[in-house]
C-alpha cells in the first residue's frame, strides 16, 4: 500500500481506488461502505453494526468482541471524535 493512501474518516478504510471512495468521488473523505446514495454519512449505530460484522466475519471474533474494537475504532475517527 502507498505511504501516502488516505483512508475513510468514518472507519479508517483505507481508500486506494476510485470505487472505494462514496459515490466514486475522489474528493470525498468517506468510503462507499459509510455513506448512502446520496454519498452522504450514515448513522453512528449504522456504521457500528456494519464494522462489528466485518470483525466477526473477517477477524473470528464473538460478537461482544467486535463490537467493542469496532466502537473504539471509530471514537477515534473525526467523523465520531464529537461522540466520545
């Protein structure tokens, strides 16, 4: 990966190709994964149940598990700093 890839400001995806951008745009600073069709930012509990299922499924871990290292994930993004 390139030293200088800029990742999603909702949950740290990194963003290496046109399609990973929301809506295919380069100048947002979301992922396609964080945003709706509009390409505007989905709910916190939204982007939290989406990433404590990537951890499940891609990490192996329960649950409760995931659910926690995805919450502690993005309370550091600045798109959810505001929260914490």
């Amino acid at each position: 990966m390139d030293k200088n890839c800029i990742s999603c400001g909702s949950c740290g995806m990194p963003l290496e190709k046109t399609e990973d951008f929301a809506l295919g745009d380069t100048s947002s600073v979301y992922c396609k994964y964080c945003t709706d069709e509009q390409g505007q930012l989905l709910s916190f509990d939204t982007i939290l149940t989406g990433t404590t299922k990537f951890y499940v499924e891609s990490q192996g871990v329960n649950e409760e598990a995931a659910r926690k290292m995805a919450k502690a994930l993005l309370l550091d993004m600045p798109a959810w700093r505001v929260k914490s």
